[in-house]
C-alpha cells in the first residue's frame, strides 16, 4: 500500500482510524454523505495471511490486498482520504466556540489531524498458543474459522487443539466438513458431555499436553508430537486465538474494555451504529465484533459511517438554531 493522498491541514469531519472492511465502509457511507473523511491505515489487515476472503457475496475468494485495493479506491472516487499512517496519539481537543467536539490525532510521522469524530476500526491481533512450530502456519495449516476456512480444507485430516470452552463447539463445526477429525484437549478440560457427543459423532479424543506442531517436507503440517513422544498425523491444525484490541496509541481516548466468554479475549463494547460511551467516539469491525468475518464488519462499518453522519447532522442543526436565535436578539 503506498501513501496516495496527503494529510489536509484544516478540520474534517471524521478520522477513521483503520483501514480495513469496516473503516473503509464507514469512509464509503460518509464520502457519499459528502462528508470529509480521512482514513489512517497502516496496512496491516489481520487476515493478510489468508489466500482469499469467502462468505462475502460477489467477492469469493477475493484476495485481501485486492478487497482493499479496490476500497479504497471506491473511498477516494467519493472525495475520502485514505493516508497510510502509523497513529501516535488521539485524544479530545478543546471544544470548538460553540461547543461542538474536536479531536487530534497525531501521526508517528509528527503530522496531525483535527476532526469532529472519530471512528476506531483498527481490528484485534490474534494471540496464539505456545506450542512450537504452529504460529509458522498460521492461516494456512493453521486456521481457526470454519466460515473463513473451512471449505478449503473439507476432507481432510483435521485436529482441534483446545483452549477452552468454546473449542468443544469448534470440533463440532469442523465435523461438518470432515470425517476424519481429532481433538487435542491439551491440557483442558472437557466435560462428559462433550465427550458423548464426540464418540457419537465419530471424533476422537486425544488427552495430554503438546510438545510440538510438526512440518511437512512441503512446508505444510503434517502433525503434533505429544508430551510423551506420540505422534498424531495431521494435515490441518485448528486453534482459538486469544483477541487483543488494537490500541496502540488510542489510550487517551479511554474507551472502556469488556472480557469475551470463555477467556477468549477482550473487545470494545459498542452499541448502535457503534457508538461507545466517549462521546464522539464510534467502534466498527473486530475492535468491537472480534467474530465477525470480512462482510459483517463491512457492514458494521456501514452502519457506523451513516450514524456518524445523523450525529453531525443533527449537531449542526442545533448549532443553526442556537446562531439563529443569536442573530435574532441582537
């Protein structure tokens, strides 16, 4: 991604900060709006080791870097900004005179930019396990949506490495796509419940801790080595990521953090159209779905950009009739 347009030295509208599904989205809805908008992006989507989107109708097997591409491409056709930029800082500035909100955002660069809002749209990191050898996979021999993933590795031979209680259902997904499927409790707990369901539906169970993810001569996986020397062939390896909000430099815009179920991670809770409890503060996209696959945080991102542009509207019209009633008195 090279740097096309450049940062604007006066007040615009919104700073999206994120560039990917859900902040060019949102920038999209805007621009349409006719509103300044300005996009921050570092160019590091999270799913840059995927081969292709899928799930997302009229863009199968998309590559990323081609989705994006063309996003921000549909931004600038509208008038939005799209500035690869690394965020320093972002905070709330001194209200304008007649009490509406600004915000500065500083670049690592030392440039600036002042805005009326701000969206954050900067996506989670994926945390994976320690275990030796998988994090090389990682979004090829190693996956972790079936949605995402799953149709590319039907039929194959598959192991769920647990991390918790939502690992049980994971095996459960996978075992729609494939016969041949093996669960590696790796020192979690299952329940006997699960363990009814797993014989019924022909999964096997593997107890004890994992030494290490094995390579296949051609790059690929080829198993795991257990603790105790075992090894258990396998060509696919699915994991759950622990989910880290992106915030780097966000801090002192204190948006809240709230724990995902089953130790999964943390997000930031958003509520319609993405408003946070910061006041001109908007969340879209993983930061504030982390489950969400490349079309539901374009459309979160939709739906924050138009009701980013119902706030502003509305705050101008109270302005107009607060200048309005001004010019009356005098």
């Amino acid at each position: 991604m090279t740097t096309i347009d450049q940062l604007p030295d006066s007040l615009v509208d919104v700073a999206v900060i994120g560039g990917g599904a859900a902040g060019l989205n949102a920038a999209l809805m805007l621009g349409r709006s006719r509103r300044s908008v300005v996009v921050l992006d570092t160019g590091a989507p999270r799913n840059a080791p995927a081969d292709g989107i899928h799930g997302l109708l009229g863009n199968e097997g998309v590559a990323p870097t081609d989705y994006l591409a063309r996003g921000r491409e549909e931004v600038r056709s509208y008038g939005g900004l799209v500035v690869t930029a690394e965020v320093g800082a972002a905070r709330p500035g001194a209200p304008a005179a007649d009490g509406d909100l600004r915000f500065e955002v500083d670049l690592a660069d030392g440039r600036r930019l002042t805005a009326r809002r701000v969206l954050v749209a900067t996506g989670v990191r994926d945390e994976l396990p320690e275990i030796p050898g998988l994090a090389q996979h990682w979004g090829h021999g190693v996956i972790h949506c079936p949605y995402c993933h799953g149709w590319e590795v039907r039929d194959r031979s598959i192991g769920i490495i647990a991390r918790g209680p939502a690992s049980a259902h994971q095996a459960l997904l996978f075992r729609q796509l494939a016969d041949d499927l093996v669960y590696f409790t790796a020192g979690s707990a299952l329940d006997a419940e699960s363990r009814d369901r797993f014989a019924a539906r022909g999964i096997r169970i593997v107890d004890g801790e994992l030494a290490e993810v094995l390579a296949a001569g051609s790059g690929g996986v080829a198993g795991v080595r257990l603790a105790d020397g075992e090894v258990v062939e396998r060509s696919v390896l699915v994991v759950a990521t622990t989910l880290h909000p992106r915030l780097q430099g966000l801090g002192d815009l204190a948006l809240p953090l709230e724990d995902l179920p089953g130790g999964m991670g943390r997000r930031v809770p958003a509520g319609m159209g993405g408003t946070t409890s910061v006041p001109g503060v908007w969340a879209a996209g993983n930061i504030a779905e982390p489950m969400a696959q490349v079309g539901a945080s374009a459309a979160g991102g939709a739906m924050a950009g138009a009701h980013l542009n119902a706030a502003l509207a509305l705050a101008e019209a109270d302005a107009a009739v607060v200048a309005s009633a001004g010019l009356s008195a005098a």
